[in-house]
C-alpha cells in the first residue's frame, strides 16, 4: 500500500526495550470494483517494531511511503480496532 505520512508519534521503546513507533497513514487511490472505478480514501493505523522503528522515525509528516505489512487487531480488548504492522516500508518522495 502507498500512502502519505499523515501524524508520527515519537519512537518509544516496549518494556521489553524494542523501538517502536505509531503513525497514521492516508491511502488515495482509484481502485476498479465491479468493472467500475472507484475512488478510495481512507486513514490507516500503522505500527512499526525493531530496526524498522528507528529508521521510519526519521520520516517527515507529507512524505510519501510505500508499506507492506500485515494486519492484527489492535489490542486482545480492543479486536475490531484494526493496525498495519509495518515489515517492510520505502520512501516514494
């Protein structure tokens, strides 16, 4: 998914001392359903573990980046709150 950094929180580190950063995505594009095109637009949560964490900190609110990821619920409490885990990320800009 590509999309523009919208909000980063600071990098923070777990109890267990693993980086890890919070951020907010937005996501544009025109998507083709049902032999229609359809315009997509949607704010997506995103959380980013380990080395990754420290190298997505230096990215700048309006870049744009390419994610790949899978998704998990949120919190055991919280399961139809959805976050991208990001494995994989690249800057676009």
């Amino acid at each position: 998914m590509e999309g523009v950094l919208f909000e980063r929180q600071p990098l923070r580190h777990t109890p267990a001392g693993l980086p890890v950063i919070e951020a907010l995505i937005v996501h544009r594009s025109e998507q083709i359903e049902a032999g229609q095109s359809r315009k997509v637009e949607c704010e997506v949560q995103i959380i980013v573990l380990g080395k990754s964490a420290e190298a997505f900190s230096l990215i700048e609110a309006g870049e744009k980046v390419a994610i790949h990821g899978f998704l998990a619920a949120k919190s055991m409490r919280r399961r139809q709150d959805i976050v991208l885990h990001i494995e994989e990320f690249e800057l676009l800009n």
